[in-house]
C-alpha cells in the first residue's frame, strides 16, 4: 500500500462526511512520524473514521495483526478468547467478530507476454 492508495480509499469512503485531504494528510504525516506502514496508518484511519461516522469497518486477522505489532496466531487467540467470554456473557458475538469462508483459492497462470494486447 502506499500514500497515495491511502488517500484515494479513505476519500472515496469518508469525503461525505467531511474529511478534507488536508487533514488526511497531516495524519498521515503523524503516522509515517510515528514509522507506521501505510498499512498500518489505513487500519488506523479507518478504525478512528468507523467509530467517528458509525460506519462499520471490517479488518482482516492480518490487518489487526500488523496494526496491533501481534502475531496473526497471537490475534486468533485472542478473538477465540474473547468470543468464548461473550458467549457466556450472552452477548451476540457477530457484533465483534465474524468469520468469513474465503471459498476456494484461485491461481491463474499467465505466460509472459500474455497480457500484451
């Protein structure tokens, strides 16, 4: 990922609520001060945006894992954790975790030069 997909996504999701390039881009500044990725800085906008706007933002294990410096086992752990405590608080889990089947895995072959016009 880089500065300019940052921008161009969180734009594209959040300009009807009235965030400015401007102020993207200082908090960008202060994540790459920080030595975040970009990565990391888009999890965190995007986490700051969804709690701000109420608009539900869904994260990858990977995403969470990269964002928080844990490992990805290290965050199952603590999603199977947590879900287990909710459950037997009676909460409704999907309000915090959801699993998705991903479906089969596709691999394409594509001989160089195939992909000239």
């Amino acid at each position: 990922m880089t500065k300019t997909d940052v921008i161009n996504n969180i734009m594209a999701n959040y300009q009807q609520y009235g965030i400015d390039q401007e102020w993207l881009e200082e908090s960008i500044k202060s994540g790459e001060e920080q030595g975040f990725s970009y990565q990391t800085i888009y999890t965190g906008l995007r986490m700051a945006l969804g709690s701000a706007t109420g608009q539900e933002e869904l994260f990858t294990v990977a995403e969470m894992a990269e964002a928080l410096g844990e490992p990805e086992g290290e965050i199952i752990r603590q999603i199977e954790e947590l879900t287990g405590e909710l459950q037997e608080a009676g909460e409704d889990t999907e309000q915090y975790f959801r699993r998705y089947d991903t479906g089969e895995i596709q691999c394409f072959m594509i001989p160089a030069g195939g992909l000239k016009s």
